[in-house]
C-alpha cells in the first residue's frame, strides 16, 4: 500500500488582502524648537463711545474762553489810564493790580484746562468738572444778585447823570431804554454764568467721558489719587489762598470781630489766613481728619467775624482811612450796591455754602482701624 505524499495546496484565488501599512515613526521635537503660539484675538471694540470729539470742542472752547480772560489785562490797565480823566481822579493801583491778576490767573487755568481737555487727560477733565460746578454755583449766586440789584444800581445811575447833566428827559424813554438794558445785560450774564456751566458739568460728568480720558490717557494722575469732592474742596481751599494773598497786598481790609484791621496789621492776617488755607488745601487731599476738623473748626468763626463787620463796622469809612478821595468815596456810596452791603453778605452766603460741603465731607475722612494686637507667626519665630 502505498503511501501519497500530499503536496501543500495552492491558497484559493481571491481579493487581494490589503498590506498593513508599516509603522510611521514619531518625530521627537527638539529641545530648542520654539514653542507653537496660538494667535491672539484681535482688539475688542470699546464698549463705550468714543468722546474725544467733544473734548476737543469743549477744550477749543475753554482756550477760547481764556484767550478773553487775558484780553481783560490790558483792557482794566487801559481803563486805569482813562479813570484819571473822570472827576473822582485815577484808580487806585491796588484796585486794577488786583483786578489783572485775577483775569491773569483765570486766564491761565482755561487755557491750561482747554489743552488738557484736547489731549484728553484724566486731569483736565477732573478738574475742569470740579471748576464748572464752582463756576454753575457762583453763577447762579451773581446771576440772582444782578437780577436784584441791576434796576435799583441803573436806575440810581440814571438819576446820577440827569442831575449832573441839568435835564430831565422823559421818563417813557429811560425806563424803556433801561429795560432794554437790563434784559440784555440779566440774558448775558445768565448765558455765560448758568447756561454754558451746565453744559460743561453735564458733558464731563458723562461716564463715557471718564472713559475715554482713561483709555486715552491710562497713566495714574494726581488727580486720581482722592475721591472727585475731596479734591474740589481741596481746589476751592487753594484758589482760595492765592486771593487772599491778591487781596492781603493790594487791599489790606480785614474784617475782625466787628472792624476792619488795616494796614500791616490787615495784610498779616490776610496772609495768615492764607497760609491756613493752604495746609487745610494740602491736608484735605492727602485725606487726614485733622485737616477736615480743622476746617469745620474756622470756618464758623470766619462767618461770626465776617458777620459782626458786615452788620457793625463802617465801610465807606473803612475806605476813606486807605486814602480814597471823597468824590471816589461819593460815587462808591451812590451805589446801592455797594451801600447795602450786598456783595459783602453774598460772600458771607458762599462761605456757609462750602461750611454745608464740607460738612458733606465727613463720609470720605473716617478714623483709621485700630491695628490688631495679634503677632504673626512669622514675626514670633524670627
């Protein structure tokens, strides 16, 4: 019996197996390869409007406002040279020194203020808000005494040059004529004192503005450093000073308790109560509680003083012993203005008005916390 050998049998035709794909090796990243960075987003659009606009306007219009400012420096020293001319004689210097450095100051600050508004700084627009609303205040204080004492000045100043002038024109055409007057004049006065502060307050105090300040100018100001009503005390308190400087030497008229101190004797207390001003200026910014007790401290004794003079004390006599002539003396007096103490008790209205702010205040100068007693552990071990 034989045996078969049996021969490995052929593999049946059919689809042809895929091969396996062979192994691709990995690619070992080399140590200094650079990192992959992922493209950052692009800039998110504010999500406020953009206000550089209008502090370009606004800023072109206080420029504009100051260039007047500064016009009126060499207007009052012209109207000093034309003043000898008249029957009371020249103006005293101390009445037009005054009088330019004032226009010079407020020039200054506009122009300054104007520039910083159309380079959007964070500090022009803080500060610019802080002078309109003492600029909206103060108007409408003049703009209510103007409205009050305008017809009564006029029409004593119509009588004035009737009787110097030795005729009596109708009274239909003066008093027509003088209402034309004082509605112009009460319009204008009103415009500039009311109307274009409250713009000027509405516009800087817009949250979109302080935006944009802060965007355009991100640097921290000194302005920045305390709260937007402690830094306007602190303003009001140092423009303050720098008056009673103006004021301590060219017109040394201290009212004190029921006088007036004149002289070396009205010009040192001036100048010290300057230089109060001043430390309470610094002393409220930087936030310290004395300098704000300090303030609500003197401020009611400079009413009670200023009251006393006010209601006690002759001015017009007060002005003859700083050698005023007695026909300047005779004009100042046909002033109702001037004889009724009016802008003497109006000034004495706007020191309790900033007593009433200051007393506001008291929120932003707390005592400090007492320190805690417990030591760190760190400090223990050291």
């Amino acid at each position: 019996m034989s045996v078969d050998t049996e021969l490995p049998l052929e593999p049946e035709p059919g689809p042809e197996r895929e091969a396996a794909p062979a192994p691709v090796p990995q690619e070992v990243p080399a140590l200094d390869a650079a990192p992959l960075t992922v493209a950052a987003p692009g800039p998110t659009p504010p999500a406020f409007p953009d206000r550089s606009t209008g502090l370009v306007i606004f800023g072109v219009f206080q420029i504009i406002l100051g260039l007047l400012a500064a016009l009126m420096v060499p207007l009052t020293a012209l109207g000093a040279l034309f003043s000898r001319l008249g029957p009371g004689g020249g103006m005293r210097p101390a009445q037009y020194v005054s009088g330019m450095a004032t226009y010079g100051f407020v020039a200054a600050a506009l122009v300054a203020l104007g520039i910083g508004s159309v380079q959007t700084k964070r500090w022009a627009r803080a500060l610019t808000l802080i002078t309109s609303w003492y600029w909206l205040i103060m108007g409408v204080l003049i703009t209510v005494l103007i409205t009050a004492m305008l017809p009564v000045a006029m029409r004593g100043a119509l009588a004035q040059a009737q009787q110097n002038a030795g005729t009596a024109p109708s009274a239909d055409v003066s008093t027509g004529v003088m209402a034309v007057m004082l509605t112009i004049m009460i319009v204008f006065a009103a415009f500039f004192l009311v109307v274009v502060p409250i713009a000027f307050v509405v516009f800087y105090s817009r949250k979109d503005v302080a935006e944009t300040c802060r965007r355009r100018d991100p640097l921290e100001r000194w302005t920045d450093r305390v709260p937007l009503p402690v830094l306007g005390a602190s303003v009001v308190l140092f423009t303050g000073s720098l008056y009673l400087v103006v004021i301590g030497l060219t017109t040394p008229m201290f009212p004190f308790f029921g006088k007036y101190l004149q002289g070396i004797a009205g010009a040192a207390c001036f100048l010290g109560l300057a230089a109060l001003d001043l430390y309470l200026a610094l002393a409220i910014f930087r936030l310290k509680p004395l300098g704000w007790w300090m303030a609500i401290l003197t401020v009611p004794v400079r009413l009670v003083s200023m009251a006393l003079t006010y209601a006690r004390a002759d001015l017009m006599q007060a002005y003859s012993k700083m050698g005023w002539s007695d026909e300047q003396l005779r004009i100042l007096n046909a002033n109702p203005m001037f004889h009724s103490h009016v802008i003497l008790w109006w000034s004495l209205l706007s020191l309790v008005l900033f007593f009433g702010y200051l007393l506001w205040l008291k929120r932003y100068f707390r005592a400090p916390a007492a320190p805690s007693l417990a030591v760190p552990v760190s400090d223990s071990l050291g």
